[in-house]
C-alpha cells in the first residue's frame, strides 16, 4: 500500500485506471500556466471575469474559454449575484491541493541523494 501525505493511505484500487484517469485530466488542465494563474485568482476570492482578466492581463474571452473548462472539471465554480457571474475554487479540497503543492515548490531545494547509501 502507498501512502499520500503519511495520513492517507491510497489503495491498490486508487491507481486503478477509473481513478488515474481523472486526476490525470486534472493535472493536465493545472498544467497550464494560463489556466493555473486563473485558478490561483480564484483561490484568493470570488472574482468577476473581467476583473481575472485585468489581474492577469489577459482577454475577457481567453480567461472565459479558461473559465468553461474549469468549470466542466468542477475546478472553479460560477456564483451568480444578479447579472453579475463570480467565479471561486470549487470547494477546500482545490485550495488545498493548490497550497500544498505552491509550499512544495517554495521549498528550498537540497542536492541530497534520494538514496542512503550504507558503504
């Protein structure tokens, strides 16, 4: 058995194809930069389309075509508040993930071998 996190055991079954699959989609949706920064926005608060794109500098359409496939991946979900649409990470498990692994790469790197050698 594998272990995640030291407290989370994952299965045999976790790495079955029904469950790898998805998290590989997830992580390739992630894996773009444009697509990462629009999430992260979203993680701080609940934000307006518009206001994405002013954040990041970017097209109303391009952060909206983001937004759609975000949101089909239940990433990002869309709050309505009259004719306004707000968009804000999917629940605490997105904004997790994105902190656990944002203090991983703020990590200080050491050359250590992963291996202990025992000579």
């Amino acid at each position: 058995m594998i272990s995640v996190a030291s407290s989370v055991p994952v299965s045999d079954s976790a790495t079955s194809d029904d469950r790898v699959v998805p998290l590989a989609d997830l992580f390739r949706l992630l894996g773009d930069p444009t697509r990462l920064r629009i999430v992260l926005a979203c993680v701080e608060r609940r934000r307006a389309v518009g206001a994405i794109a002013e954040s990041l500098g970017l097209s109303g359409s391009l952060v909206s075509h983001h937004l759609r496939l975000l949101r089909a991946a239940r990433i990002v979900r869309a709050e309505r508040q009259g004719k306004q649409v707000f968009y804000v990470a999917a629940d605490r498990h997105i904004s997790s993930m994105l902190g656990e692994l944002l203090e991983h790469v703020a990590e200080p790197h050491h050359d250590a071998t992963d291996i202990d050698s025992t000579d």
